[in-house]
C-alpha cells in the first residue's frame, strides 16, 4: 500500500470508477460532499485528495482549502469541468497540486497521483536546501530584474518580503538569498507558517520553558533560536495569528526573544525573510494583518513575476528541465520541435515553475528521445485560453488602468507608474508591449 487516498464526488459512477482505479495502490476512502469529506480528513491522514469542484450547491475549493490548513498537507488534485480554465487557475491559486478536466483522462490521472506521491515524499526529506542544486534559470528582463535585487539585498541583513503566485520560485529565492549572504556558512532555517496549527507555531517559533503550558515537560529550543547567525525563513507568513504577529514585530523592534513561560529576552542575531502569496495589503485592509509589521518585514520587497508574463523563460526552462529529468533518469532527453514550444509558451501555466517542472518530468521520462507532438499533449494546453484569450482580456484591463493612471498624471509617464505603484522600467516596457 503506497498511501491514503480519498476521493470526494457526488456523482456515485465517478467516485466508485476512481477508487477502483486506485485500489491496487491505496487505501481509499470516499466522500460524496464535502461535509462528509471534512469528518474523513479529521480523522485520516490522507497523501492524496481528489476533489470535483461542483457538487450541487458546494463547491470542492472548500476542501482544497481546508486540505491545506492541515499539519501534513495533503496533495490536491481537482477535477473541473473540460474547458473551465478559469476555474483550474482558481484552484492553483488555492493550492491545488495540479488539476484534469472531466471526463477524466485515467492515465493522465494516474500520472498525477504518481507524481504527487514522490512529492509527498520529497516534502518529508530532511534536506530543503535547493540553492546549491538547482541553479536559477531565466533570461527575461523580468527574470534579470529579479536576480540583480537578490544580489543586492543578499549581503545586508534588512528583511526581505518575496511575493508572488503560487511556483513562482520564491523558496528558490529565499535559499539563493541566504547562500549569497555572508550567513551561508550559518543554518538557513525555513518555516512553513500554514503548515503548523496556531497553538503550536509560537512555541515552534519562540520555544518555550518548562511548564509553560500543559504538556511543556522540558525546555524547548525554538526555531528563532536554531537560526542564530543564520536566516529565518516564514513561508506563508500571511498565514500567523494575531498573537503570534506581534511576538514577531517585538523581534524586528529588539532584536531578541523571550522563549514561552520565560522571563529573560534573549538577543538573538536572525535575518528574517518572509514570502507569502497573498496580498498583505489587502490582508491589513481586512484587519487580518498588522500594518506596522507588514512595514518592518518587506523593507525590501521581491516581486516574482508570473510565468505567463515572461514567455521566454518558459522556453528556458523548458529546455533546462528537458534535460535534467532525463538524465536524472538516465535517458536521452525528448526533442522539442518549434511548433509544441510556441503552444507552451503561449500556455498561461497556472502553477507557475512548479507546474512547467512537472510537465518536464513527465515528458522526459514518457517520450525519452522521441519528438514530442501537439497530440502528446495535454488538452489543458490546446484550449483556447491557453492561445491567448485571456492576455487580451488581461491586456485589456491593463490597457485601460494604464490609460487612466497617464491621464490623472496629465501624460507624465514616471507619475504614472508611480500611481501605479510599478518601477518606471516596468513601465515603459508596458507601454511599449501594449503600443501607447
Ligand atoms: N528560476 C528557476 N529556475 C529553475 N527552477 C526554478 C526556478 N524558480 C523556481 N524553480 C523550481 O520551481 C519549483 C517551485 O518553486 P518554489 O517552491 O520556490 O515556488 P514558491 O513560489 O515557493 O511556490 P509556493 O507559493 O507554492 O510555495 C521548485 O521546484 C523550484 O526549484
Ligand atoms: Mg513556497
């Protein structure tokens, strides 16, 4: 038995064909709506969920939400309906682990619980640190941008804040931050805020003393206090509660921590980076974060563009992970003609790297040495989204905020990109793509 899997559909002919699919394999559990699925995941540890996303009047983002609100994160897998694109970007964005449309292609299916199991397992590796393995490819201005502020931020000790969509590489980034640091030698030690539950994230965090808490027999050395000299990095950092929030604003104000049930602060020398893929500005609108600590903690803010707005990365990569799977598997790479490449770059890759990281590996080890055709591919490639219909509208939408900002500023283009809020290069770049 590989693992747990659960199934949720109301539909009783697709629940049943999956679990027999699946039943070699795993151990499957079924839900027909999502209450029903939520009692399951409180009870089971599950690997693998795959969810529909309409079933009646409830919708399965739900349970990829509450999914990954869990300590051990299981890997999502939605199924939409063939076409609705919008939707499966939707569920990346929640975090989703990759999606199929319906009628659901089995092997493609399988392909994907396959994947998401050696995933699952790489989660659970003791040994994170990516910096030194895999280089960072890309070529976009975009990309360069983005390089030449890790350089320069890397040395200083400011807090960095990296956001951007879901794949984007801002782990990536937070590992190349610290291995570029005079704190490389020093431990990087990363912190994945939404996977740990609320009660226990400021122990985890802040360490706690004997008896601190019911259930605190002895002294707890907390993450803060491993990261000593090195860089402490708060993955999903919009995910902290209250209190925890402003333990970490005192951090930033003294420079030291007082461990749970202690009464002595201790100095602590900690360079923190964040990332998030929220809008913490919306999040402090909604007074679900604190202003003053946003403030303090993206001094320095590293933006990862999207893939999509950076087509010719995706060749790049293409190319780059073409090549690493297949010798990483001890076969020839597959051949990439013209024609797949401009489909793929033209795609608007909803999961980012990640998902083009995938893609790569599926096709180098299913057609090692072989060219690639359209028909190899995936029909979530071919829809028509994927051919640009959603840059025009994007586009648009862009155009007319463009538009609007250069008239309030009465043609000034740097005010204009100030009103914005985007760096004047980015700017110009945009007015010379969109011909203004
Ligand atoms: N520039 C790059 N070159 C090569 N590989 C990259 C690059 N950026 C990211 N990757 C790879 O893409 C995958 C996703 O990157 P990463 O985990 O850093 O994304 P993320 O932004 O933290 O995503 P999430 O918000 O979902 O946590 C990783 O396997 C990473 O190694
Ligand atoms: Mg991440």
């Amino acid at each position: 038995m590989q693992g747990l899997i659960l199934i949720v559909d109301d539909e009783k002919p697709t629940r049943e064909g999956l679990a027999q699919l699946f039943a070699d394999d795993f151990e499957v559990y079924t839900a027909s709506q999502p209450a029903e699925a939520f009692n399951l995941m409180a009870s089971e540890r599950f690997d693998i969920i795959i969810t529909d996303l309409r079933m009646g009047q409830q919708s399965g983002m739900s349970i990829i939400d509450k999914a990954l609100q869990l300590p051990y994160k299981p890997k999502c897998i939605m199924m939409t309906a063939y076409g609705s694109i919008e939707i499966a970007v939707e569920a990346m964005k929640h975090g989703a682990y990759d999606f199929v449309s319906k009628p659901v292609q089995l092997d493609r299916l399988e392909s994907i619980v396959k994947r998401a199991m050696l995933d699952k397992t790489e989660d659970l590796s003791p040994t994170p640190l990516q910096a030194n393995t895999v280089p960072m490819v890309g070529q976009s201005v975009e990309f360069a941008e983005v390089l030449d502020k890790i350089q320069r931020v890397a040395p200083a000790k400011t807090s960095v804040l990296i956001t951007g969509e879901t794949g984007t590489g801002k782990e990536l980034v937070a590992h190349q931050l610290h291995h570029l640091s005079p704190r490389s030698a020093q431990p990087f030690v990363p912190v994945h805020c939404a996977a740990l539950p609320d009660n226990l994230i400021e122990s985890e965090l802040f360490g706690h003393e004997r008896g601190a808490f019911t259930g605190a027999l002895q002294r707890h050395i907390g993450l803060f206090e491993s990261a000593n000299h090195g860089t402490l990095f708060l993955d999903e950092i919009g995910e902290i509660d209250a209190s925890t929030q402003v333990k970490l604003l005192r951090f930033l104000e003294t420079k030291s921590i007082e461990r749970l049930g202690g009464n002595q602060l201790i100095p602590l020398d900690v360079r923190l980076v964040c990332a998030t893929n929220r809008d913490l500005q919306a999040e402090v609108k909604a007074g679900r974060f604190r202003e003053d600590l946003l403030y303090r903690l993206n001094v320095v803010e590293i933006h990862m563009p999207p893939l999509r707005e950076r087509p010719s990365d995706v060749r790049l990569l293409l190319e780059y992970y073409l090549r690493f799977f297949a010798k990483e598997n001890g076969v020839r790479p597959p051949i990439l003609p013209e024609e797949v490449k401009s489909i793929l770059q033209n795609y608007i890759w909803p999961g980012n790297i990640r998902e083009l990281r995938n893609f790569a590996e599926n096709m180098a080890v299913m057609h090692s040495g072989k060219k690639i055709e359209t028909s190899d591919l995936d029909p979530k490639f071919l829809a028509p989204i994927g051919q640009g219909e959603v840059s025009p509208t994007l586009e648009k939408s862009e155009q007319a905020l463009i538009s609007e900002a250069l008239k309030k500023a009465n043609g000034n283009k740097s005010e204009a990109a100030r009103l914005l809020g985007i760096p004047r290069r980015t700017f110009y770049r945009k007015l010379e793509r969109l011909q203004l």
